[in-house]
C-alpha cells in the first residue's frame, strides 16, 4: 500500500525526483549547512553499455523501513531534517534514483547524516535493479558480486552496479 | 515475547526482482506444522514449488516487513518475503 492513501509522504516516487521539494523539507532557518547526496544511473567504462536501470522494491517494506533507519539517523544527530526519495521504475543513464537532503545546524552533522543515510539504504532497503544494456541484454545487478545474471550474459563481474558506488 | 502456536500456520511467501523471475511467480501460500521457522517456509516452498528449487537454500528474509534471520519463528498469517542481495541506491 502507498502512503499517498494515507496523505503521507511516500519515500518512493516513479517520476523525476524533484531536488526542490526536497530541500524544501528540510529548510529550516536554524539550519545553517545543508548536504545533498543523487545517486545517478551510471553508464561508466565498466558498465558495458547501461542505457538504463530497472528499480524495482518490496514497496511496503521500502516505506516501513525507511521510516526506520531515518528514525535512526534522528537519533543520532538530532537536530537534523532529513528528506529522502528513492525513484522506481526505468532511469535512463544519468538521471537520478535516490536522492538525500540534510539540513543541520552545522555542516558536520549533516555531512554525517548525509553520508550515514545512503550507507543504511544499501544495506537495508529492500530495491533491486535491473540493467539495460545497448546490446539489449539485461543483468541483474548483486552488489555481493555473485553472479546473478538469468539469461547468459558474458560479464566477468557483476559487483559493479551501474549506479554510483 | 508471544507463546509460539501449534498446530498448522499459513503463510504467504512474496518473491521479488530475481526470485520472482527464476520461480515465475510473486508469491505463494505455503503451510507448515508450528512451532515453525522462516527456514522451514523456505524448505517447505523449495518441497512444494518446483520452480523454487532454483532459489538459494538460505536467502535473504523479511518477515512482516523486517529483516530477519532463517532461524526466526512465524506465526498464522504471518508475511514471508524472500529478498535477493539488496542494490538499492
């Protein structure tokens, strides 16, 4: 079930996340550093050509458990305002899928939270993606580096997503 | 802490991404003798499901939408997911 039901806000979005209404969410006048962090679609040398990834997420796990790890982060640094959105669906290359805004007092703490947020959703957040490669070939990307891919695909590796690292 | 049941539990089990792809389904209710564990709906899918066999003995699981470990306990009713490796980001 999407929060939208519930006139909440979702963490998860299927269109172009929008960096203003993220810093719109954390602006505060008490806040004087704010950090941003956009994971992109990455199309590296190493990425074998990614036109595009396909996210998909345990949806209601995705929010539950969202809403936990920035409940841990407010427990750590306190005086933060943090606002995060994770994008489903078909990213072309270069457009972002998850996006991170912290606003804090000082610029420590919210490079801190910053930094601490995107660790936790690769570790906790239950999203998995799909590449799409130029040749047409799609690979399924595990970060643990075992390979995963359905279809034989010639890859010597598939640890490298093609999103930043 | 909840007294563990006995007698018969149903449990619907959600595959996702990769899991979903290789068993060609998105879920599946199985049913196991308690007291029970997220390992026994995994064997019990993996018995019962053909297709299941394909997925790893010891995946990744969530249990009405927490991060658990194979040797937690279920319960009647309870949501098993089966997680690949998480790429999320």
């Amino acid at each position: 079930m999407r929060n939208a039901e519930l006139n909440e806000m979702s963490y998860l979005t299927r269109s172009t996340i929008s960096l203003d209404a993220l810093l719109a969410e954390v602006s505060s006048a008490a806040c004087g550093g704010t950090c941003v962090f956009l994971g992109t679609v990455r199309d590296g040398p190493d990425e074998h050509g990614v036109t595009a990834i396909e996210y998909s997420a345990y949806e209601e796990m995705v929010e539950a458990e969202f809403a936990r790890l920035v409940a841990d982060a407010d427990a750590r640094w306190p005086e933060a305002r943090i606002a995060v959105r994770h994008r489903l669906g078909t990213i072309p290359s270069g457009e972002a899928s998850i996006a991170i805004a912290v606003a804090a007092p000082h610029r420590a703490e919210a490079f801190e939270a910053c930094r601490f947020v995107i660790e936790e959703v690769k570790r906790r957040i239950p999203v998995w993606k799909k590449e799409l490669r130029v040749d047409g070939s799609e690979v399924w990307v595990d970060p643990t580096g075992r390979p995963t891919s359905s279809p034989p695909v010639p890859l010597s590796a598939t640890r490298r997503g093609g999103t930043h690292d | 802490m909840t007294v563990t049941g006995t007698g018969t539990a149903t449990i619907r089990v959600r595959l996702f991404a990769r899991y979903a792809e290789l068993v060609g389904r998105t879920e599946a209710a199985v049913s196991v003798a308690l007291p029970a564990t997220v390992g026994d709906v995994v064997r019990r899918l993996r018995d019962e499901v053909p297709q299941a066999r394909a997925l790893p003995e010891r995946p990744l699981a969530a249990v009405n939408l927490r991060q658990v470990k194979l040797d937690a306990r279920v319960q009647d009713g309870d949501e098993v997911a089966l997680l690949p490796p998480i790429a999320g980001g």
